[in-house]
C-alpha cells in the first residue's frame, strides 16, 4: 500500500481535501475536490498488497450554476 499512502501523504502536505471510498474489493478510491473539479483515483489490488494499476478520471465543471429547480432534473434523470 505504499503507493497509495504516499499519494495521501503528498496530498496532506499540499493542504488538498479527500475522502476514501471502497467500492469494489480489490481498490480504494480517493475522493479529490479542488476549485472547478472533482477528480477520482483509483488504486488497483488485485494482486495483494501491491498496487497494480492505478486509474484516474477528472471532472471538470464549466462554470455554470444552475438554481434550485435544477434539483429536478437529478431526480427524473437518474432515479430508478
């Protein structure tokens, strides 16, 4: 796991927020949020203790803010 308590450790020192997530049962995500993006990384291991892959996906925002009667469009969009 040295991989990713590294990555911890260098995010601690750059005073940058996460939050871990496991969602899966050989990963661990870290939950990043910055001013206009969201961004997930992902630490693989499927082998053990060693991290096999890690993968990252940003979310970039265009600025745009939308009101409250946006809340509806989450709801029709994506309930089941």
């Amino acid at each position: 796991m040295t991989k990713l308590i590294d990555f911890l450790n260098r995010l601690e020192a750059a005073k940058i927020h996460y939050q871990l997530l496991k969602c899966r049962d050989s990963s661990i995500t870290v939950l990043i949020t910055v001013p206009g993006e969201r961004w997930e990384v992902d630490f693989l291991y499927e082998n053990g203790d060693e991290c096999s892959d890690i993968w990252v996906e940003r979310f970039r925002s265009n600025g745009t803010l939308y009101g409250e009667s946006e809340l509806e469009t989450l709801f029709r969009d994506f309930s089941d």
